[in-house]
C-alpha cells in the first residue's frame, strides 16, 4: 500500500505537489491521471525518496521509502525506461542491479523471459528500442520481486500486443495481492487496465475511488433517439421525460430505452436509432480536468 498525507513540494516559486493526500490499495491497479504539469512524476519521486518532502508524509506499507531494509524487495519502479548504461547489454545491467542488491543471477533469467527479452539479452542496450527499452525497465522494476511497484508510462513505445501484455501483468501481478501504482497519458489504454483512480491538478487532488464511480459520476449518461417522426416523438417525450435535441436526433436522460421504446411506439414514431450513451474515461477526465489544464490552447479562430 501507498499512502500519501498532506504531500507538499515545491522547487522555488512553483509548488508542485500541494496538500496531497491519497492511497493506492494493495491487490488494485491504481491509475494516476492528471495534466502535463500536475505534479505526477514529482509525486511518484517523491514515494521513492528521490525527492524530500516540504511538507507532509507518504509511506510504503507503513514506511517511508528511505527507512526501508531493503527497497529493491520491497518496491519495483519504472520511472524513466531510458535509464541504462547504453554500451552495456540489457542482460548485464540487470546482473548489475541484482548483485548490488543481494539477488542471484537466475532471478536475471526470469525477469528477461518475463518481458521477452531472453534473445536480446546480450545485445547493448544503446541498440534497444523504445518498447524494448520499456521491457527492460519493467524487467528491473520486477527484479526483486517486490510488494509495490510504480511505473511511469509504462506502454509508451509498445506495439498493440505489448499493450495487451503489458496490461494483462499488471492485472496479474495486483491479482497476487501487490499494489499497482500507474501513470500514464494513455486514457483509453488505463481505462482497460486501472481499477482504482487517482487524478491531480495543478498538484491538488481532484479524485480519488474507482474507475466505474469516477466515469459514472462525471459523465453524461442517456440515450440517443433518431425518428423521422420527431413531432410525434417530442409530443410524446414531453411531461414524460427530460431530453433535449442536437444533431437531429434527442438526447433522453431519466429513463431507460425500453420506456423510450413503448412511449414511440405508442405515439406511432418509427425509431431508426436507440442507443444508450455510455460514459468514458476519456470525456469524465477531460470535464474534470480542464481547470486544472497548465497550458491550455485557444479554441481555434474561424478564418
């Protein structure tokens, strides 16, 4: 488990992380959203002791990161996938970080068949690229075989079936009790793979609970009719429901689309569309986080 107290940082006049509290569960996948500029990757140095707090506490089951006996075993972080020696194989730099941590070779092997990077573990990692760099990372993270592990973007770079492995061993991994902690810009990616949500703004916290609670109570939720009998069909809606009109079609909300189907029905409106409109994570994050958006653009100006 991660927990977070009241988290405070700043570098100079920019406050990066302000006031910060949450926590990420043991046995979740815990997704960490928030603008370019939020604080994430502050946030996520700052649990692993790379940066010292103004203010505030954040603990790694029960202790902060710096008073652990030992990290490796305990935490497994993937903050920046580039991190390596260029001329040295990708086999080689997890040797390197094994035995400077006390952890037998064949724990090497393992993590390298893991990501599926046995056949190019002798290969200098200044030729790996970027998605075999990110599997290199995530072999290092897992290294020690620890409890809590961070990754910062961690498909950034992979193909389609990357995505989908990736995906499927982080779920497996939160399945064996470990807490999964993830940021990444990839909404459509987090939304199959967190369970838990954390999102920040401006270093602030903007939410905190599950992924179906935070699309359910962001997001519009109704169902679309398109009739060629909208005069019927709005004389029927009207007193019945609420709903509104865009696009040519009507946006219904309050009622189900068996209701909508029968009130058409009985007022003689043939119905060529009747779909519910379902919430994404994509449009509940946008809604939520536009104040908090560092360097917005300007609505496009008509030529």
């Amino acid at each position: 488990m991660i927990e977070a107290t009241a988290l405070t940082k700043a570098y100079g006049d920019t406050t990066a992380v302000n006031e910060l509290t949450f926590t990420a569960r043991s046995g979740r996948v815990t997704g960490f959203l928030g603008p370019n500029g939020a604080g994430k990757s502050t946030t996520m140095r700052l649990v692993v002791g790379l940066d010292t707090p103004d203010a505030g506490t954040v603990l790694v089951d029960g202790v902060p990161y710096r008073e652990l006996e030992d990290p490796l075993r305990t935490v497994g972080t993937m903050l920046d996938a580039a991190w390596r020696h260029p001329g040295r194989g990708g086999r080689d730099h997890l040797r390197w970080l094994a035995a400077t941590n006390g952890i037998p070779d064949k724990r090497v092997d393992e993590v390298l068949a893991l990501v599926g990077l046995t056949s190019v573990g002798k290969t200098r990692a200044g030729r790996y690229s970027l998605g075999m760099l990110q599997r290199l990372g995530i072999a290092a993270a897992l290294l020690g075989d620890p409890r809590v592990l961070l990754f910062d973007e961690p498909v950034n770079g992979l193909d389609p079936e990357g995505m989908a492995w990736i995906r499927q061993l982080l779920h497996s991994l939160a399945a064996e009790g470990r807490t999964v902690f993830v940021s990444s810009h990839l909404l459509p990616e987090m939304a199959q793979t967190a369970q838990d949500l954390v999102v920040i703004g401006r270093g602030r916290l903007i939410y905190q609970g599950t992924m179906d609670e935070f699309v359910a109570r962001t997001s519009r939720h109704g169902v679309r009719v398109r009739t060629p009998h909208a005069d019927e069909l709005r004389t029927a809606l009207t007193g019945q429901v609420e709903f509104t009109e865009e696009d040519g079609a009507f946006v219904v909300s309050g009622v189900d689309s068996d209701r909508i189907g029968q009130l058409a029905f009985d007022a003689g409106a043939t119905l060529h569309e009747l779909s519910p409109i379902a919430g994404s994570l994509e449009q509940s994050y946008l809604d939520l986080t536009r104040e908090a958006v560092e360097f917005g653009a300007a609505p496009e100006v008509a030529r």
